[in-house]
C-alpha cells in the first residue's frame, strides 16, 4: 500500500464514520465527537464503525465454524501421517477435560494412515481451505479491498493459512508445557503464547491478501490480538475445562462441539476485531499511525 492508498483509506474511512455518526441522537452525537477529540476516542469510534461496516458478529460464527470443521481434522491428520502429536496431546491443546478426551483419542487412533489414504488427504486439506476463503473476505472487507476472487494459484496461501494456524495451536500447548519450567516459570508461557500470536496474526491476514497490506500496517493489529489473548486464555483455561465437562454429562459429545464452538466464536472475534482495530490505527493520521506506516518508495 503506498501513500495516496492510505491516505484514500483514510479518508473513505471518515467519510463512513460521519455517515455512521449522523445516524446517532444528538446527545449521543456530541458525546462521539468529545471521543474523536482525542486519540483513544477516535480510534476507539472509528474500530467501532469499521467493526459494524464488515457485520463482524456474522463473519465471526461463520470462522468459528470453519475453524470447528478445518483445523481439528488438520489436527488429526497431522497426528497420523506425520507422527506430530498423539491423541492426549491434541485433546490437551484443545482443552478438552479428561472426561471427553477418549472421543479425540479415538478418533486419532482409528484414524491411522492407511486409513486416510493420499486422496483422504487431498479431501480433508482441500475442505480446510473453506477457513482460509472466509477469513480472507473477512481480511478484505476490514482493509476496504473489493471482494477477492477464488483462483487456484491462491490455494497454497490457503493451504499455508490453515497450516500456521494449526501449528501454533500446538506451539503454543508443547512449548508452554517444556517452557514452564525454566525460572521464571510464570512468564515464559506468556512470552510463547504472546510471540506465537503476534506471528501468526500478522502472517495469515498477509498470506491470504497476497501481500497487498505490508506486515508492519498488520503488527499493531497482531499485537492487540496477542495482548488480548494474554488475558483470555488464563480465564479460558479455567472456565473452558469444566463447561465442556459440563455439556459432555448433561448432553454428550454434541454438547462437547457446541461449547467449544462457543469458545471458538468468542476467539474469532477478538480476532477479527483486533484486525479492525489494527488497521484503524494504521491509518489514523496520528503520530503512531504517521510511524507505522511506511513511507513513500
């Protein structure tokens, strides 16, 4: 993106944001333009719009739905051809408790490499690509790029996308495990899980847009993304574990899948809306916007 692009971003991006504010009652209209005033309001205003204008609840059902039927037969996948983890290991990077761990156990072990076969496995990466599409639209529509086309010479961006969301799911668990025990054990986890996320939040909007949006636009967005989840996975850890023993003895493996959805929409979300945030700041004519942005060639 070069200059005359950002400065376009902008200012389409305050023309929504005045249409948006118009709409408001005239109370609720002065008390936006008091937050615009300053810095924290005005980027705070503008997340919001931008949030609104790419429907961000409706896109975000739609990737943890595709997370839900992508990742986790990537994961199974990878645990029987490639020898990457067993099932306790993906149960455990998963969060699901002891009570429900057979069923992904299960599935691993019966899931052996013959049994998949090259065109099973052509099957399963071919459907994981669906993740990629919708977040690559969800990417597009944040950066105000028209709606991308599906080509084939894009499948390896897909392909990579769901990849590096796949490993750092298991990154994060493995690394965290073997790490928590060099002093000073409370902070290495979080220096991983921070590091993994800030990587991959930049790199998988930047794959799936083809490099359109150059990473240093996409860093101030990933690491929102990874502070955020240094607060929610220490809660999700605790409430996670006992909602899915929960919905496993009250309704079975089907209530497994639909809470673990539940925690998947809430991830998606902070995902697309730290992206948001991200690219506001990234155009805001502010002094941290003025220094992400590169400048002219």
């Amino acid at each position: 993106m070069d200059a005359g692009a950002d400065t376009r971003g902008q200012a389409d991006a305050d023309a929504r944001t005045e249409a948006a504010l118009r709409r408001l009652p005239p109370r609720l209209r002065h008390a936006a333009d008091w937050l615009r005033a300053r810095w924290l309001g005005r980027i705070l205003v503008s997340s919001v719009t931008t949030c609104m204008r790419v429907e961000i609840f409706d896109r975000s059902t739609t990737i943890a739905a595709q997370f839900f039927t992508s990742v986790i037969p990537v994961l199974i996948l990878t645990a029987t051809w490639a020898g990457a983890g067993d099932g306790d290991s993906i149960a455990a990077a998963l969060g699901v408790p002891a009570k429900s761990r057979a069923v992904v156990e299960q599935a691993v072990e019966g899931a052996d490499s013959a049994a998949f076969g090259i065109a099973g496995v052509l099957l399963v990466l071919a459907s994981a690509t669906s993740l990629s599409r919708a977040l690559t639209r969800a990417f597009a529509a944040i950066w105000d790029f028209p709606r991308p086309r599906s080509r084939l010479i894009s499948a390896w961006r897909w392909l990579a996308a769901v990849l590096a969301l796949t490993v750092a799911l298991l990154l994060v668990h493995s690394l965290g495990e073997h790490a928590s025990v060099l002093p000073p054990r409370q902070v290495w986890p979080f220096a991983i899980s921070f590091v993994c996320d800030l990587v991959v939040a930049t790199f998988v909007p930047w794959v799936l847009l083809s490099g359109t949006v150059a990473p240093r636009l996409l860093v101030p967005g990933a690491a929102t993304f990874a502070l955020l989840m240094l607060a929610i996975r220490p809660v999700s850890a605790i409430w996670l574990p006992r909602a899915l023993e929960t919905s496993a003895d009250r309704y079975g493996a089907i209530g497994v899948a639909f809470t673990y959805l539940a925690w998947l929409y809430v991830a998606a979300f902070c995902f697309l809306a730290t992206a948001a945030i991200g690219q506001v700041v990234a155009a805001d004519g502010g002094r941290l916007g003025t220094w992400v942005r590169p400048g002219p060639a």
